[in-house]
C-alpha cells in the first residue's frame, strides 16, 4: 500500500536490454509501486473459456518493445496486443503500429496537418526512379524500419534505386539541411506534456545526427520554439502515443516532423538537460491504472537516471554480461544495392571501420557527406554484428581484404566484449 492507496504492478516489456527499462524499473519502485520486467524469460499468456491469465500478472504495461531492433517486429508486437487486451497499455501497440513504420507516420501526420518533409514510397522500382527526379539531388534513402540512424543514406548519384533494402521496404525523402551545420531537434513528450528538449549535432564528417552514431546534444528546452512544439505535440496527439521522442529538422517554412519514436531512448535527453522522462512515464502508468504518487518525489527523481539492473532482470543482464565477439566474426554488411555475409576481423587496435572498396561496390554504399582532401574516403553501410544492426561510416581501404574485407574497429566494438581466443573462418558453419 502506498499513503492507504493500493500498490500498483506496472509491467514494462522488453524484450532488449536497454538503461531505459531499468530506469523505468528503478523509478516505479522509489516511487513505492511494483516494477515487473516482462522480459522474453518471464511471459506466459494463459487463454481459456475462462478467461486470461497474465504471467506474471500485471495492472498495466509500459510498451517499451524496440521493434526497430527486433527481427520479427510485428510478432513481438503481438504480444503487448494480448496484454492489450486485459489491462492497459501504454504505448497501445495499434498507435506503435503505425509509429514505427516512418513513411506511415508521415502518411498519418501529414492527413493531420502536422508539417512532414517531402516524401515518396512505392512499391515498384520503375515508380519509385521516376518520380525521385522531383526530390533535387542529394536525397535521403532510408528503410522504413529503422533506428539510431541504421538503413538511412544520402544519395547524389542518379544511380537505380530500389523499392527495399535487405528485405525492408524504403522510401525517399527530400534532404533538408541548415548551411553551416547538420542539426536537428529532439523534443521528449509525456502524457501530453514537453519534458524536456535538445540539439543534436552530428559527428564531423556525417550527416545524421544520432546520439548513438557519435552526435552531441545540448540542451534546447527554453528555447523551443512555439511552433516546434506545437508541431511535436500534434504530432503525438495524432499518432495517439502516451510517450513519444519527436524529431523535428527546421525547413526554409519552419521546423517539420521528421520522426515520432514510441521507445526513444533517455540518455542524450538526461545528458543534455538533466531531466528524465522516467519519473513522467512511470506516473502515467501507476495513475492509469488507479494508483497514486508523490509528485514532488516525481520531480526528484526526473532528476535521476538509474540504470543499475532490477532484481527481476533477465539472467543475461543480471550477469552485467556484454555481446561477446571473437578475433574473426561472421557478419552481415547492407548497402543500398543488397546485402553480404563475409568474415570481418575484429580489430582493436583502429579507432575507425575500414571496408575493401570491391565490397562497398558490390552491396552499392554512399558518402556519408562531402569529401574533402585531407579525409580519407569513407561510405555508409549497415553492419549486424552479434545480433545488432547499425550503420557504420567506414573508411575505404585497399589495404583490407583477401578473407577479411571488413575490419571492424572500436568505433562499433564499444558496445562489445572481444575474445581474442576466439577466431571464426571461412569454412566454420554459420
């Protein structure tokens, strides 16, 4: 019991490791109600002519699958439909439906009035070229499935282009651009409320912006403008979403949407302004379901971000283990004109990835900005190593090639373990 109020369950499903659902966790319990993580290990539905039965029972769900990062996507999705349909979820997965598909958000956003960049799918090639004319050169080529910047490209050449990427349909999408510097606008929004807001910088030699490719944040709260965030605010409403990370890029005509992300991350939110959106989050579900908070202790603990893992995580995080990867590891390299599984050597000892240009030509890769003299030619591709997917700004190099012609350096094996001992070969079985 909380203040003669009942305790509240909030489940948070994820089926990924992510600071955010342990700050979720960490958040529900300082504020005296019952933290569940309805990880991959931990769910049972049980349907009968009785009714269902939720394992482990819960009064509400926090949505916080990442269905961008999932291999099945709509199947997980089915999941937080079934608790949809005993208690309440937040996000609801039908509003995430539409979310995580971007050119269906756009579809959604621009039939509400909300200002979207200009964009085009189709589902033939031949549609798809003929009206990319209209875009000017270079254009964004993006799937429309996607995070933390993988499956996105700028293109200016006039090269065919086609109607899916790696089996995930893409769209195009005009380019816009300040002059002097690659900057967008991330605005955190809860229960209809800004949380907070920032800048995001993309790294030198890039063009997104992405907090996990490299980008630096700054605060960009109080000076929100009033029509960034009447713009990120409709956007939500129209999508329907309890809470939502908004990005918007300002246009000749004012800032535009160009994503609404149902499970952004918090991170370069609380790095840039101090506050998280946990706290809000959290009092959303415990309030919805009938329970009740302490709303100064909400605004004390907006001020924290505690990703120490929860009692109830699953083995792996408990085990505070990383991806392992070996000395040689089996990887899968996507550009704009297909896909590739080759060895790829693990290598620590550079700062950058590197890529023989045969396979940057053969999976058809694009410059990742404009090239000068003194920078060493470098291409985009999307690189899933150990399960993860990400785009990878790599280095052109003649130097690589023969059995490993990608050489995977530190600026992706950050997030990993290296096992020296362990090495992969052409000829071990997949």
């Amino acid at each position: 019991m909380v203040g003669g109020e009942p305790t509240i369950k909030v489940g948070i499903l994820g089926f990924h490791d992510s600071r955010e659902t342990k700050a979720l966790s960490n958040t529900i319990s300082s504020l005296g109600h019952e933290a569940i993580w309805l990880h991959e290990e931990a769910v049972g539905i049980d349907v009968s002519t009785d009714g269902v039965v939720l394992e482990p029972d819960v009064d509400v769900v926090i949505n916080r699958l990442l269905l961008s990062k999932s291999t099945a996507p709509f199947e997980d999705l089915s999941i937080a439909s079934c608790f949809a349909a005993v208690c309440p979820v937040l996000n609801d997965p039908r509003s995430v439906l539409f979310s995580v598909h971007k050119h269906a958000t756009a579809c959604r956003l621009a039939a509400a009035g909300v200002p979207v960049p200009h964009t085009y799918m189709s589902t033939g090639d031949a549609k798809l070229n003929e009206r990319r004319a209209g875009f000017g050169t270079p254009v964004v080529y993006k799937t429309a499935i996607g995070t933390n910047g993988g499956g996105t490209w700028l293109v200016d050449h006039d090269r065919q282009l086609s109607v899916s990427v790696d089996g995930r349909r893409a769209f195009i999408q005009e380019y816009l651009s300040e002059a002097d510097e690659h900057r967008d606008l991330r605005v955190y929004i809860v229960d209809d409320e800004i949380v907070g807001a920032m800048y995001r910088y993309a790294p030198a030699g890039d063009w997104r912006t992405n907090v996990a490719l490299g980008g630096e944040v700054e605060d960009a709260t109080t000076d929100l403008s009033q029509q960034a965030a009447g713009a990120a605010l409709r956007a939500v409403r129209a999508l329907e979403l309890d809470f939502a990370g908004v990005d918007l890029i300002e246009s000749p005509d004012g800032w535009v949407v160009l994503e609404v992300n149902p499970t952004a991350g918090f991170r370069g939110l609380f790095r840039a302004t101090g506050r998280s959106p946990a706290a809000a989050i959290a009092r959303l579900a415990i309030e919805r379901a009938g329970g009740s908070v302490d709303d100064a202790l909400v605004d004390q603990l907006s001020r924290e971000l505690d990703g120490t893992p929860p009692e109830d995580a699953p083995s792996t995080v408990r085990d505070d283990r990383v991806p392992v990867v070996g000395y040689t590891e089996r990887v899968t390299v996507t550009g704009i004109s297909g896909s590739k599984v080759v060895l790829a050597h693990i290598d620590t000892a550079s700062d950058v990835t590197r890529i023989d240009p045969a396979l940057a030509i053969e999976v058809g890769t694009e410059p990742p900005s404009v090239i000068t003299d003194d920078v060493a030619p470098r291409v985009d591709v999307v690189v899933e190593l150990a399960g993860d997917r990400r785009t990878v700004t790599a280095v052109l190099d003649d130097g690589v090639g023969g059995e490993t012609p990608i050489r995977i350096g530190r600026d992706v094996l950050r997030n990993y373990y290296v096992d020296v001992r362990r090495r992969i070969s052409e000829t071990s079985e997949v």
